[in-house]
C-alpha cells in the first residue's frame, strides 16, 4: 500500500507525524491481540506500547515481504509471549492422561445448538480464561500454530499444548453455555 510506504519510511527517518500515523492506523488491531495474550486491559496496554516501542525501534528491519501488519502483528504476539514468559508462575498444566487429537479438533458447531457470538463477548470469555490455556488457546485457534510449534514457543511439551487446548475449548464451551448462548456444553463425542 502507497500510503503505509511513505508512513514506513517516514518512521524510518525517525519522524514523530509518521509515528504518530502508524500508530493511529493500527492501534485498534494491535490492541485487539494484545488482549488475546493479557490478563487485563491494563496489561494489553503495557504489551501494546512496549511492542510498538519495538517496532519503532526495528522497522529499519521491515523487507517489504509480506503484509507490514502481519509483521507488526508478529511483534506483538512474541512479545506478549516474552511478556509471560518473564512473569510465568506455572500457567501450564500438565496432563496425566492421553489426549486424543480427534478432541482437540472437534470444534465445528453443532447445528441449531449455538446462537451466534459477538467479537466482544468472544475476547471477553477468552480473556477470563487461565494464561496458559489463554496463550495455547490464542495461538492455536488464532495465529494457527502447530501443537509441536506452541510447545517449542512456551517450552512446553506437546501433549500439554494439546491438553491445554482441549481444556481451553471446553471451558469456553461451559463459558457460552452458562450464558446460554449454546444448549449443549460438550460436543457429542465428550
């Protein structure tokens, strides 16, 4: 896009106008996954503005290869990722028992069982839910990741990224069913 050129460049030059654009034009996205990752809006902010910092920083490192969002979006989720990381207190939990895969992938709506969810209702149930199940949750369904990727980016095993993603769902399930938004919190094969 013409017009996020002359904004890159300009930053690139350092020019506080084009800062100021770039940051205007995507803040609300950027926020959006920062609040995938946090534990609140206050914290989303903390992430948001350090990530931005970093952009600014490294945008002499942007190759013009893929969409510039794509990577502003990366930089925030690794970051958001470093972020627990550096502030982890055992946000995972890891399983006993044997997960299958056809659990963790059965997700498609049942029918008439659901009635549609709003974007907000949907971030807000995300963010309520435990940072571990949260962070595999996000970069599963979100960022589609691998179970094997996930468990390399929060060093984790992979059958803790299955077993988080399966809880993850299922607490969203019960999440939406207390709200009634769905009839029936276990899939069929549960």
């Amino acid at each position: 896009m013409l017009i996020d050129d002359s904004i890159i460049e300009g930053c690139i030059a350092g020019k506080r106008d084009a800062q100021s654009a770039l940051y205007r034009k995507y803040v609300s996205v950027m926020m959006a996954v920062c609040l995938r990752y946090a534990q609140s809006r206050d914290e989303a902010e903390d992430i948001l503005s350090e990530a931005f910092l970093k952009i600014f920083t490294n945008i002499r490192s942007y190759r013009y290869e893929g969409s510039f969002e794509g990577w502003m979006k990366r930089i925030m989720i690794n970051h958001a990722l470093n972020y627990y990381r550096k502030n982890r207190r055992s946000p995972f939990l890891e399983d006993i028992g044997e997960i299958k895969e056809t659990d963790i992938l059965n997700d498609e709506p049942r029918s008439a069982d659901h009635s549609p969810v709003s974007a907000e209702t949907l971030t807000s149930l995300i963010q309520m839910l435990p940072r571990g199940y949260k962070m595999v949750f996000n970069l599963y369904v979100f960022e589609d990741y691998s179970h094997k990727e996930i468990s390399q980016m929060l060093q984790i095993s992979e059958s803790t990224s299955k077993t988080q993603l399966l809880k993850a769902r299922k607490m969203l399930r019960k999440k939406l069913y207390d709200l009634n938004l769905i009839k029936n919190p276990a899939p069929s094969n549960e």
